[in-house]
C-alpha cells in the first residue's frame, strides 16, 4: 500500500495520480502499486511540486513496517532517531520545513 499526501501541488500531478491511485479527500492518495511504479510517482511529484510538497508513506520491512519521505514545502519534518521514522511538527512561527 501507498500514500501520498500532496500540499499546493499543479492540478496535473493530482491528475495523474489519480491514474493510479484513488482520492479519498482533495490531495490524499492511496493504493496498492509496486515498487516501480510507486517511485517514478515519487519522481513525478518531485519535478512538479516547485511551491509544493510531498509526502510518501509505503510498507515496508521495517521495525515499523513502513517507511517515508517528504520533499518541498511540507508542514512536517520526518526525521530518523534510533532507527525509527518519526515525524517534527514546526516550532510555532515557523512557516514549514523544505526537505529533499
């Protein structure tokens, strides 16, 4: 499974997501790709989220049993600590994090 949270994206990236994967609310994504697929997506919303951000969340054989990753002008930061994915709210006055 994965999802995809985008944030002040092109209408054109959601569209082609929606190819692949179903809307539940405006710039939510979730379906079931490989692994191929889920990163020339990931590639895709990179090159077209200029303002944007992204936010990609997929299992995976971890403690956790997911991974993410998060590019652009996100309203959260995902950090690693101890080998866990976690996720940083912005200190209050802080406009986002830009991640890559």
């Amino acid at each position: 499974m994965v999802v995809i949270i985008l944030q002040n994206v092109p209408a054109s990236v959601r569209g082609e997501l929606s190819r692949w994967l179903l809307e539940p609310l405006p710039g939510t994504f979730v379906g079931h790709v490989n692994a191929r697929v889920r990163d020339k997506l990931w590639e895709k919303c990179r090159k077209n989220s200029k303002i944007g951000g992204v936010l990609q969340i997929w299992n995976a054989n971890t403690e956790q049993r997911f991974r993410m990753r998060a590019y652009g002008n996100v309203k959260r930061e995902v950090i690693e600590h101890d080998g866990l994915q976690l996720i940083r709210k912005p200190i209050v006055g802080e406009k986002g994090f830009h991640v890559s």
